[in-house]
C-alpha cells in the first residue's frame, strides 16, 4: 500500500485506508463528517463526486462487491453498519459472507473461515441488515465463482497510464454543458449556423502553448473577456463606452471589429501581410475564431495572427493607449521572439519555421 494510504489509515477513525474507495457516493458523504484532517476530508469529498460518475446499478453482477461497511444501502436501526471484528477478520464485501453455492456463511462456516471474536446474535445481525432484494439477487445467482470485487472506477484508473486526466474527462463527461446561450449569441451576431464550435474550441489551445494566449482566447470566445460594461458594474472604471472611440458601448463585437481604430489595425495587418507575400483569409468569423480545422502552415499562422492582434487591442486597452500600425507590428515581432526562445518546448524548430516562414525573417528584421 502507497505512502499515502497508509498516511489515511493513521489518521482516520475508522482506519479504513484504501477500503474507502469501494464505497459509493452517498456512503462517502457520510463519513466525510468523522474525518478531522481537513485535506482527506477534500480528499473523500472529491473521490465522493468521481464515484457518482461511474456509479453502478446493484444487479446480479454487481451485488457480491458491494462493500459491508458503512454502506448507505446495507443499514441496521436506521444506521450504516461497521464491525471491526469481521473488518479485521478481512470480510469487506459481500462476497465474502457467500458460499461457493451462492449462499450465506452460517456463523459456524464463516467462524471456521475467518477465525472472528463475535456474538453469534451479532453475526446474524449482519447478514440482517442486508436488503432483501439484494439476497434475492445473490441467490438467483447460483454457484458463486471468483468474483473480482473492485469497481468498474477503480479498475479504469488502475488501468490507464494518467489517471488525473482519466479521472478529469470522467468529470467532464458527466457536469459539463454546451454553451449554447453563448453559442446562440455568436450565431446571431454573426449570422451564420455553421459554426463549427468542436474546432473553434481546440482552435483555444492548439494555436499556441503560451498559456496566457490559450485564456485569452477561451474567454473571448466564452465572451467573458471583461470590457467596460463589466468594469463598470465593478467600479473599475468610468464609462460603459468604448476606449478607442469613446461613441459606442464597449461590445466584444465593437472593441474587436467594428471600432474604427480596431477596424484600421486589422485592414493595415492585412495589406502589410499582402505585400510580404503572405495572404491572409481576413474575415470576420476568422478573425474571432480562426480557421475552424487548420491543415497547412499558413492556416496555423493565420491563426497566431488572428489571436495576437486581438490580444493586442486588448492590450492597447489596458495600459491607456491608442493602437498603432507601428505598434501592432512590434507585438507581433516580440510575441514571435518569445515563441522562437521557447520553441523547444513545444514543438521542433523544423515545425517553428515551416509555420512562420518569411514573415518570421520579417518580423525580425523590423527596425527599433
């Protein structure tokens, strides 16, 4: 048993150690309130909310691994059972109070078998508490065979190689929700219901590995990037206007687009690209989302430029200045520098260098 495990066992009540991770959601729930080290009680409540993902119907196959202990489902005088005795004896599951027939151990058998210290009045007290459906299902069952006791969770994070990020899509499949007021709202703005969001998703987190680009881009696309009708509501400054042009509210639509400066700053970034020999596919829906399924190295910098000279009207933004021709193409140079210092990590320099082509050469060349 890990370290940590061990750890657990010294400092629960029950010392139960890893025979917690049997149980299901509601059982959890209920000893989350016994355990005083505030970290495991995290710990259970967290285990607690992975096991309601995965749980399992009680049925023929699933009966026999049913914990015994402190199960919500198996209750003697209106509470959950635990005997340190058969617990130490090493009966845990159901399974174990089961023949090789497929029925219950008499207090004699499971004597025999387990060498316990327990009152035969006890013993039966046990095998009481446990649901009459559930025996109906044991005996239906016939000849009990080796019955693998662990749950489908547990096996499915014993068995892959990342178990955080098992544990975290098992999350995701079950809490996580479409977007759809928010998709709703592009769609509208936009006028268009081919949206392919899948891509435009990945297109967050694939066009760069700087993480403060991947946010960026989340949140604008999420359209929760925080503008002045949002500051305005928390006092953070004074007008719901718009920074550059002050005549218009401050919509992501009109700050990103619309905006007579932050239309002249994407028209000079696609003429200026024209004239280095680079096209650039420069649409509205491209210029917020990206190219939807990027194939070729000049759809992947088509998109590094659609998210940074965003990035950079929004910079522009926050530190009180107007965007500028020159200053668009000095953003672009030094987040392209930054990204061929760290390319390393990332991706190969073949890779770096088929994306950013001529344009790279370009921006290092531009005069200080």
């Amino acid at each position: 048993m890990s370290s940590w495990k061990l750890l657990f066992i010294d400092n629960s009540m029950f010392e139960l150690g890893a025979y917690i991770f049997n149980l299901n959601q509601q059982s959890l729930q209920s000893i989350i309130s016994y355990e005083k080290n505030i970290f495991w009680r995290e710990v259970i409540d967290s285990w607690a909310a992975l096991s309601e993902c995965c749980g399992e119907e009680i049925n023929e196959q699933t009966v026999l691994k049913q914990p015994l202990w402190l199960n919500k489902g198996i209750k003697r005088h209106m509470g959950s059972l635990f005997c340190k005795n058969l617990y130490d004896a090493g009966i845990v599951f159901i399974n174990d109070l089961v023949d090789a027939n497929g029925a219950f151990l008499s207090y004699h058998d499971a004597m025999e078998k387990y060498d316990f210290n327990l009152e035969f009045s006890n013993y039966n007290d046990v095998l009481d508490a446990i649901p009459n459906d559930w025996k109906i299902l044991i005996l239906s069952r016939g000849n009990n065979e080796p019955h693998d006791t662990q749950t489908n969770l547990i096996k499915l994070i014993r068995n892959c190689t990342k178990a955080c990020n098992c544990s975290y899509k098992i999350m995701i499949e079950k809490y996580s929700s479409i977007p759809s007021e928010k998709q709703n709202t592009w769609k509208c703005y936009l006028e268009s219901e081919d949206l392919q969001w899948d891509n435009i998703y990945k297109n967050c987190f694939r066009t760069f590995e700087e993480v403060k680009l991947r946010q960026f881009q989340y949140f604008f696309v999420q359209r929760i990037t925080a503008l002045n009708p949002y500051l305005f509501k928390c006092h953070l400054c004074d007008t719901v206007l718009c920074s550059f042009c002050n005549s218009e509210r401050e919509t992501i639509e009109h700050f990103f687009w619309t905006c007579p400066l932050s239309s002249h700053i994407w028209s000079f970034v696609d003429s200026w690209l024209r004239a280095n020999n680079f096209y650039l596919p420069l649409t509205r829906t491209n210029a917020f989302f990206g190219i939807p399924n990027p194939v070729l190295p000049h759809e992947f910098l088509a998109n590094k430029i659609f998210i940074l000279c965003k990035c950079y009207l929004y910079a522009c933004k926050h530190s009180s200045q107007i965007p500028t021709t020159i200053g668009v193409k000095f953003y672009l140079r030094h987040k392209y520098l930054i990204e061929k210092t760290s390319v390393h990590f990332g991706m190969s320099f073949q890779q770096f260098y088929s994306i950013w082509g001529e344009l790279g050469t370009v921006l290092e060349n531009l005069d200080l």
